[in-house]
C-alpha cells in the first residue's frame, strides 16, 4: 500500500512540474465568429440576411496555430475547414491569413497582414497593452486560467483568460504582456473569440519561426491611419473594419 501511495505521489508530482515548466510547444486556437450577429451589425432589416440566414450555421470557425518557447512565437492560418453551401460567399472572414511573428525579449513584433488584395509588413514594438486582473477563474485545455481584460483602440473590450502554468506570456494575433500565456480571447463588439482546443508539447524548431519578409513595411501607426482613411466611406461599418486589422 505504502509503495503504491509512493507511485502516486511521484506521478503527481512530476505532472505539477510538468505543467509548472512549460516552456515551449503548439497551441491550436479555433476562431468562432458569430456570424448572425455581424449580419444584424450590418443591416438588421435586409431581407436577404434574414432570408440567408437559415441556411447557414451561426458560428463560422476557423483555426490558427501558434508555435511557441521562451524567445518567441509564431502565429499563423492552422487547419483548413472546409466551406459549402451559401457559406462560401462569406470566404473565411477577416484576417484569416494574419502571420504574427513574436520575439519576447527585443520586444518586436514581425506581422502579415492581407487587408483586401493588399498585403501589409508591420514590424514594431509588441503592444502594450493594459491588462486588469480579475478574480474568475475557468479550465481551458485542461490548464488552470485567470481572467484579465483590456481594450483597444480606445474603446474595443478584450476579454483574455490566461494560464500561468505555461510560462511563456503570449497569444493569438499580437495579444501579448499577461503572466503566461493567452489560451482564450475574446472580443465581443467583433462577435468574435479565439480558444485553445489542445495544447502539445512539441519541441519546436528554427523552421517553425521564420518571419514574413514580403508586403508593404509599415507600423502599427501608419497601418492604422492607412486604413482608416480607405474605410471612412464605409459608414457604420468602417470602425470594424478598422478594429479587425489592428488585431
């Protein structure tokens, strides 16, 4: 019996300092966005949105995988679903091709982007972002996160929930600056969230980080005054746009 408890211990032990001392590894993140609520954003009363929307499911998913260890990460277009059906015209979403290279300690982002046709290269400093801790506390993949929120672009919500368990502090698209790293997201005026499905353990390689070299170099500045200007035509719908492509 003694021996048996022994085992127990050991197996116990060795998986809290598994967790504990996760340092590297690939996240899968399902992207859901809630179409039927953007479709209501858009024009509540077209009839051909309430004619549609019937025949399309209300969550459009899409994954992205992010490659990670203490220096950097790399975020990027994961697995293919496939689409049929009325949900074709309405292509994958926004910002479904986003490349996000991370390096934590020269605290440079390297990052993708394809805004309509036209492809952007921003490299910058990561952003800083203000985080404010909260006390809820969820499981996600099986690790233990703490919740923490924030906003962008003034007034754009961010919920992230956050494991400590993983000492590495990054996240999908340029989310970064928590105590661990981001397992969920969410940005409801986006109707849009991003959560781990799985969490492996893989050593990752050089291969795994090479950052993007081709499009239009440019800073988070400049890209967002470049596109702010392209939608300022767009009505009600441009400050989306805007807050999709400074993701």
């Amino acid at each position: 019996m003694k021996k048996s408890f022994l085992i127990i211990n050991i197996l116990l032990c060795a998986a809290a300092a598994k967790a504990q001392y996760t340092t590297y590894g690939k996240i899968e993140y399902e992207r859901k966005v809630n179409v039927y609520a953007q479709m209501e954003e858009m024009d509540d009363d077209n009839e051909w949105f309430k004619s549609i929307k019937s025949q399309i499911p209300k969550f459009n998913s899409t994954y992205f995988d992010l490659s990670f260890d203490t220096g950097r990460s790399m975020y990027k277009p994961g697995r293919e679903v496939e689409v049929t059906g009325p949900m074709k015209m309405f292509g994958g979403g926004p910002a479904t091709e986003n490349i996000v290279f991370t390096e934590f300690a020269a605290k440079r982002v390297t990052a993708l982007k394809t805004i309509y046709e036209q492809k952007f290269l921003v490299q910058d400093s990561t952003r800083q972002i203000d985080w404010v801790e909260k006390d809820e506390i969820r499981t996600i993949a099986n690790y233990k996160c703490h919740k923490a929120v924030s906003r962008i672009c003034d007034s754009v919500y961010v919920v992230a929930f956050y494991t400590e368990d993983i000492a590495v502090g990054g996240g999908p698209e340029m989310f970064s600056g928590l105590p661990g790293m981001i397992l969920e997201l969410a940005i409801p005026r986006l109707h849009t969230t991003w959560t781990a499905t799985k969490v492996e353990l893989i050593p990752q390689t050089g291969a795994d980080f090479v950052a993007p070299e081709k499009g239009k170099k440019v800073d988070e500045k400049t890209l967002y005054e470049t596109v702010k200007s392209s939608f300022k035509d767009w009505g009600k719908m441009a400050p989306r746009n805007i807050w999709w492509t400074v993701l």
